[in-house]
C-alpha cells in the first residue's frame, strides 16, 4: 500500500487548495485577453467572464479529482453528488478508504 493510497483524503484537500491561486491566475489571464482584444468592453464585463471560466475550470479539476479519490476508495461516482451539498465536502472526507481495508 503505497502513500497515495493511504492517505487520499489529504491529496484531495491539497489538490483542491493548490489550484486555487492557479484559477486566480487564470482568471487574470484570461481578462487581460479579453481586455486586450476590446478595450471598451467594461471592466466588470471583463471580470465576470473571467471569473466564470475560472470557476467552472475549478469544479471541473474538482471533480475530475474526486472521482479518482473515489474510486480509490473503492465507492461508486454517485458519493460526487455530496459535493452539491453543504457541507459535503466534509462528508467526503469522512468516507472510509475500503480499498485500504481489504488490503
């Protein structure tokens, strides 16, 4: 049993933290893209594109992330739908690793 199996709800938490900034950066780029293809385009306009794309960029690397961890877990992808609840992402980490278990 290697560390990443021992241990997946830690590379969940750090997986999602660390693409935090990376979706601030991108979000940044992505309005200095738009800003510079029309520069009368008004900044909030600007703004809100950018932060859209980067959201949903992050609950795509969120999910994609979480589905690996479960089925490492040895759990069906039907646990994904606790992400849409409050508070799920604590219930997703409050899953046992059976994979861990049976080994």
């Amino acid at each position: 049993m290697n560390w990443f199996q021992r241990h997946l709800n830690w590379i969940w938490v750090l997986t999602v933290v660390a693409f935090y900034p990376l979706d601030f950066a991108l979000g940044l780029l992505i309005g200095l893209v738009l800003y510079s293809t029309d520069p009368y385009m008004a900044y909030e306009t600007v703004e809100g594109i950018a932060v859209a794309i980067a959201v949903i960029v992050n609950l795509v690397i969120l999910f994609l992330v979480s589905g690996w961890v479960l089925r490492q877990k040895s759990r069906s992808l039907w646990w994904l739908l606790i992400l849409f609840v409050p508070f799920g992402g604590i219930v997703f980490l409050c899953l046992e690793n059976r994979s861990y278990l049976q080994s």
